[in-house]
C-alpha cells in the first residue's frame, strides 16, 4: 500500500517546476516606436511621465522648427531679411535632433533594463573573524 502512494506522489508530480514567465520588451519595437512617434517607447514601456515629458519636448522642437524653417522660406523668397529666421530654425533643428537621439538612445536602454530591479536582487555582503 505504501508503494503504490508513493508512485502516485512521483508521478503527479512536475519533474522540473517552470520559472515565473517574465514580460520581455523588445528594444528594437522601443526604438521604432520611439522613432517614429514621441515618446512612444516610453508608453510602451508603461513610463508614462517620461513619455509625456519627452513627447512634448519633441513636439514643441518639431512645431518650431517647422515654423522658423517655414517663415524662412517664406523670408527668403520675398527677397527680406532671413538670416535670423535661418538662425533660430537650425537652433531649434539641432536640438531636436539632439533630442531625438537621446530618446533613441534612452529606448534602447530602458527597453534592455525593463523590469530589471524585480529581476535582479543584487547585493554585498561584508563578514568578519575575529
């Protein structure tokens, strides 16, 4: 009687438990969504203050950028004088780009590191003998 428990126990049994399924974010969707729309990586990786305050700042260097170019353009054409609005245009471009690359940038690592701290316990320990 005892035998037959115990094969019953064995059996039912896993042989190996699964590990906790962890959620995986892919950094090469983060980069592409952070890409071609603002912030959208970091809606993506549920970081929705950094998405809201790098999607704003891209958005406010976009629309202005787009704005000095266009006055420029428009300047330029009527034969006035540009070359302020041809200064603040690429002042407002460079950061933009500059912003952008950042947030690139940003994706890629935040998208590597998700979830990082609840994955990892790293710690030191320190003894003694005396």
């Amino acid at each position: 009687m005892t035998t037959i428990l115990l094969v019953v126990t064995v059996v039912a049994s896993p042989l190996s438990p699964e590990p906790p399924q962890t959620e995986v974010k892919s950094p090469i969707k983060a980069v592409l969504l952070e890409a071609f729309i603002p912030g959208g990586a970091s809606f993506y990786l549920r970081n929705y203050k950094k998405g809201v305050l790098i999607g704003g700042i891209k958005l406010a260097l976009g629309g202005a950028s787009l704005y000095y170019y266009l006055e420029y353009r428009n300047l330029k054409s009527q034969g006035l004088y540009y070359l302020d609005a041809e200064s603040t245009f690429y002042d407002c471009f460079w950061w933009f780009t500059l912003v952008w690359l950042f947030s690139l940038t940003d994706a890629y690592v935040s998208a590597n590191f998700w979830k990082f701290e609840e994955q990892t316990h790293i710690g030191i320990q320190i003894s003694y003998r005396f």
